[in-house]
C-alpha cells in the first residue's frame, strides 16, 4: 500500500532534554503564546480525548503529541505516567536527537495495533505536513520488544516515540499520513483542548495541583 491520505491534526515542538519541561515553539498558536505552558497537575482529559486514530486493512495507528502544553492538559496519573515514560528514555532520546544533528526535535509517540494475524507495519510511512513542509521521522526510540519484528497478532500492538525535525506545530492545522489510512478529525479535539485550557488556568487559581506535582 502506497497511497497517502492526509488526516487534519495540529502541534508544537518537545526538546528532549527534561520531560517536564521539554519546550516550546516560536511563532503564533491558537491556543497559547510561544512561551505560555499551563501549569501541570490541574488536567483533567484522558488520554483518548488527545490520541488521533486511523487504519489500514490490516492495522489501527494511534499518535499521541507529547508536547507539554498538550499533555499538561491530562489528568495528573497520566500526565505523570507520560512524563515518567519520557524520563525513563531520555537518553535514549538525547542519542537518537544527536544522531539527527537536532537540539530540539518534536516527539509523538507512535502505536500499531494488529487488526488481522501477521498483520506488518512500516515505521517510516508515518509523516506529518506542517506549514507547507512534509516531515519524515528522523529517528524512532522503540519501546515495545514487538517494534523490531515489524509484525503484529491480532490485538497485539507495537509502541515507539518518533523523533521529526523542529518545525511541526500541534497548535495549527496540519495533516499527517500512513499509507492509505482514511482521515482522522483533529478539529473537535483543537476545540477540547482550548476549552480544558481555561479550564486548567481557572483550576489553578482556586486550588493547590494534585499531589507530586
């Protein structure tokens, strides 16, 4: 399968340096200044509310910004979950950037479910469109032992972060693609996020964060 369809998404940039704290994008953003993060522990969304979904005949894809000013919007267990996750990999990350040449790149995490028996899957057809520029992965962190083997069973699943060039914006509309999967819908989803965004902020000055924050 070759055929790329175009599914409308939006992001911003993550530096691999300190989970926590992992940057920000120059330039204009719908949702928040080039220097805004809302503060973490006052999320409330899950996982799924952020996760873009779309399939093949043979698999499910699932990509999930790791940007902080997206994934500050999660409940704190999550929030802390993925922060803990890109901690525990930070120098795998910080090696695979310095093998790119980047400093900065943008991270998402990247799931293949199989939908059918010895279904295959190739890591390098995931691209995201931003800003007119097409953006392939540079270099992917595998963190599934299934993500070698390139084949999945039926509800098995492979899981790796992918490393692109900065540049890629989660706060304005782009498109990303794998082979001849339908389109996703990211516009409901830019709605949710903005609409949790004022939600956070107000948390935040009426109450403490959630424990270990």
């Amino acid at each position: 399968m070759t055929s790329k369809i175009a599914i409308v998404v939006s992001g911003t940039l993550l530096s691999c340096s300190r989970p926590a704290h992992l940057g920000a994008q120059a330039g204009t953003a719908p949702l928040a200044s080039s220097s805004d993060t809302v503060p973490a522990g006052f999320g409330s969304l899950r996982r799924d509310d952020l996760v873009m979904r779309f399939a093949t005949d043979q698999l499910q894809l699932q990509i999930l910004p790791l940007d902080e000013r997206v994934i500050r919007l999660l409940a704190p267990d999550t929030y802390r979950s993925l922060e803990g996750l890109l901690d525990s990999r930070r120098q795998d990350i910080a090696d695979a950037a310095r093998r790119a040449g980047l400093t900065n790149p943008t991270l998402v995490m990247v799931t293949f479910f199989g939908q059918v028996p010895g279904a295959r899957f190739t890591p390098e057809d995931v691209q995201l469109q931003s800003r007119g520029r097409l953006f392939r992965p540079v270099d992917i962190v595998p963190l599934s032992p299934t993500w070698s083997t390139l084949q999945l069973d039926q509800r098995q699943q492979a899981v790796a972060i992918y490393l692109f060039d900065p540049g890629v914006s989660w706060l304005e509309e782009l498109s990303a693609s794998y082979q001849n999967a339908p389109a996703g819908n990211w516009t409901r989803t830019l709605q949710v996020l903005e609409q949790e965004r004022a939600r956070v902020l107000a948390r935040a000055q009426t109450r403490p964060p959630a424990p270990n924050q």
